[in-house]
C-alpha cells in the first residue's frame, strides 16, 4: 500500500543522494538534535496533513534544507556579502529542494506516481535555531495513487 511511510521513504532517498545533504530526519523539528555539528548540511520532512480525494491520497508536506552559517573572523571588506557565506548555503539549499521538486514533477518520482500538485512555496530563513542556521523550508502538496480498497 502506498502511504505515509512509502511517501517520507521516497522523499529521504532523493535527499540522501544529493552532495549537499549530510543527514535526512523526520518528524517534528524540535526531535532533532541541532546543536550536533556532524548532521548539517540537513535536510527535514514534516507531512503536515493527508487528505483523501477520489483516487489519490493528497500529502501536505514541508521539506527544510539547512546549514551552519559559517562566520569568518576576518574584518568585513564586502558589505554586500558580508564576512560569513549565507549566501552560499542559501544557494545550495534552494539546489537541493529544487531538484526534489523536478524529480517529483518529471523525474523518477514522478514515473512513480508521486506527483506535486501546484507550485511548491520556497521560505528562506537566516539565524534560526541556536547555532545560526539558515536555508529554505519548502513546502507543496504530492499526490499519490489511494490503493485502499473498500473490500
């Protein structure tokens, strides 16, 4: 039966094959150790809601794509970049969703039948959580094929 658990096992396999994905969790942020250095770059999958339509099952989701925030100690001598490299890890961040999002509209995932509907949301933040995160939460609905039957 295809569900909960074959849509956050879709979702963490795609994650895990990116280069800029150190670690894949689930579940409430708030479960997760984020003061451990070792897991960044990381990605996180919350399903928001589920609901059920004809024929497909309707999977809110949130996929969050961060870093550390790497500050130099070097003097600022570029205000526009700043002396830290938020930029960089905004760039790859949004890379990672960006590329969930394509296999999902016409990649591997999508053969598969799992099948964003809409156009996703892309939310940067900066200096979130304790050890300055920052990156992209991503959010969309994916529908996929309800097998239930009434038997």
């Amino acid at each position: 039966m295809v569900g909960f658990y074959t849509i956050i096992d879709k979702l963490k396999t795609e994650l895990n094959s990116s280069p800029f994905v150190n670690s894949v969790t689930e579940g409430s942020i708030f479960n997760v150790d984020l003061a451990k250095q070792t897991i960044f770059p990381l990605s996180h999958i919350m399903v928001n809601s589920a609901s059920f339509e004809e024929n497909v099952i309707r999977f809110n989701v949130s996929i969050i794509a961060m870093d550390i925030v790497d500050i130099s100690k070097d003097e600022t001598t570029d205000v526009f970049t700043g002396n830290d490299n938020e930029q960089d890890v905004l760039n790859t961040q949004l890379a990672v969703l960006q590329r969930v999002y394509e296999v999902m509209r016409r990649g591997t995932l999508y053969t598969d039948l799992f099948q964003i509907d809409g156009v996703p949301n892309c939310e940067p933040f900066t200096e979130r959580f304790e050890n300055l995160l920052a990156g992209w939460t991503m959010t969309f609905d994916v529908l996929v094929k309800n097998e239930m039957s009434i038997c």
